[in-house]
C-alpha cells in the first residue's frame, strides 16, 4: 500500500493547500476552548458544518464551560440540540459534561487515554479533542480521513464499511512526529476530505494530491462491492421519533400522549418509537400518561 511519493512530499501538499484553502470555522481559530472543540467533534458527527455552527454558537454562549451545562437538566441539552439528529449525542455530552465538573475540576481532560474514560467518548472523539484542543500526537480517522487515504494510498473508490486494521496502520504511519504538525496534518486531510475528495462527486481537478493519488493514477476504477445506497427518511422510525421530539423540544410543560398520538396514525410504529425514545433516555414517562425531555441526571 504506497503512494509512490515519498510521505515528506504527500505532507507538503496537504499542509500547503490547507494553508490557503481551509474553512474559518470558530472550533479552529486560537480563541476556541477545549470545552468549545469538545462540542464541535460530538455535533459534527454525522451532521454538516452548515448546519452544526450556529447551534455550537448557541451552545457556547449558553453553557461556556462544562460545569455550566452540567449544572442543568438533561432534557435542556436535548432541547437545545433543536434539529441536528441523532439526539443522543446531547445526552452523551451532558454526561461528559457531568464527569468532567465531578472528576476533572470541570474541565476537558488533556490526554486521549482520560478523555476515553469519559460517558459516551470513542476512539475518534478522544483522539480528535486531544490532538486539536491539547496538541497530543495520536491518530485522528474519521470518514473523511477514511475516504482520502483510501484513494490516495489503496487506489480503491471507498474504504471498507468499518476501519480495518491496515487501515489504521497507514493513518498511524503518516501521522507527522512532530505534535504541531501532526496536529495540521489530521485537520488538513480531514478538510481535503470534507470540501474536494468528497463521497459522491470527487473534486479531482482541485486536489492539491492528484498526482499522487493511487486511485486516480489507476484510472478512478469504480467501487467493487455492494452499492452504496442513501438512507430512506419518509415513513421511517427515524423520521417519526424525531417528529416525537420536535413536540417535546417546543413544550416547557409535559405533553399528553393524545398529542403525540396525533402525530401518526400507525400505531404500532409510534408506540414503538416512543418506547425506544423512553430507552434512550430521550424522554420521561410521567403519571396520566404524559411526557417530557428528561429532568434528572439519572436519565441521561
């Protein structure tokens, strides 16, 4: 698995086009808070940036620190996730939150081992928020990272559907030894990943590494495997449990199951979305069959 160019080059490029054409997002800029980088990773997951930044400002100004959040519900952090999907995340943030006001004195805990030990973080949050909030040399691999190193050094279209431990030992090898620069280089492939050598529609003429690219010096060969198909969303659990939630989010009063009742006319699909959203522990079942986003740590 080689590119044909020497790594020292392959940085060179990378680092060179990430100078001139990254994104200002706020989390990037050398104001941002370990807390504030903390909350972009969690909301960034599997949500766009258009989409994540101005609730993350929100966010920020409401609960600049995690015992700020930590000190409310955690129906207020689902609440105020508003539309960004996948709503357990603000669960699993609030519970960070939590561990970290209760065993970190209430801040972000610098080392990837620590931030592994807190509710709700995996492998690539840890190793995100360690290397861009505190500078440690770890390996950052997201589906961005994934895709570009797929392309650039296996020549296949896309990775495999989890990472794989060859993977893994590419990303590692390429990650630069000095920690500033390891640092760029895991923000700077995940950039080139994000905004030109995208899923669908590869942007090859931009790439500042076509030249080196395995997948595009073979020709683009198509993606050998079963087809990669887009999510259904109309009439599935996923559309309904969030149209549950949209009811909850907008009540500061507990809502009556009659009004969640109205919402579909499949019942054996509602009630089984909103037990799952019970489960979860996205909402609260009060007496007289009412419901409301969670009020006790407990629940989260």
């Amino acid at each position: 698995m080689s590119t044909g160019a020497a790594p020292d080059r392959l940085h060179r490029e990378v680092l060179e086009w990430y100078a001139v054409s990254a994104r200002d997002l706020p989390w990037r800029r050398p104001e941002a808070t370990p807390w504030g980088i903390f909350v972009s990773e969690v909301m960034l997951q599997q949500t766009p940036v258009v989409r994540v930044e101005p609730v993350w400002r929100i966010w920020l100004e409401r609960w600049p620190s995690p015992a700020d959040l930590a000190a409310e519900a955690p129906g207020e952090a689902v609440r105020a996730w508003g539309r960004l999907g996948y709503p357990r995340r603000a669960l699993r943030l609030h519970a960070a939150a939590v561990a970290m006001t209760e065993r970190h004195g209430g801040t972000v805990p610098p080392t990837e081992a620590e931030l592994l030990t807190l509710p709700g973080v995996g492998t690539y949050t840890a190793a995100a928020v360690a290397t861009f909030a505190f500078g440690e040399r770890t390996t950052v691999v997201d589906t961005n990272v994934r895709r570009v190193l797929t392309r650039v050094v296996s020549g296949a279209e896309y990775p495999a559907p989890s990472p794989t431990r060859a993977e893994l030992t590419v990303a590692a090898g390429l990650v630069p030894a000095d920690p500033a620069r390891a640092r760029t280089w895991s923000v700077a492939v995940m950039e080139l990943g994000a905004i030109v050598c995208t899923a669908r529609v590869p942007h090859c003429t931009r790439c500042p590494v076509a030249d080196l690219c395995a997948w595009q010096l073979a020709g683009r060969p198509a993606h050998q495997g079963p087809a990669r198909r887009g999510q259904a969303w109309e009439g599935t659990d996923r559309q309904l449990r969030g149209a549950l939630m949209a009811v909850l989010r907008e009540s500061s009063e507990p809502v009556p199951r009659t009004t969640l009742e109205a919402l579909s006319d499949n019942e054996i699909q509602r009630e089984r979305c909103l037990d799952s959203l019970v489960a979860d522990g996205l909402v609260e079942p009060l007496p007289g069959e009412q419901f409301r986003l969670p009020a006790s740590r407990e629940a989260s």
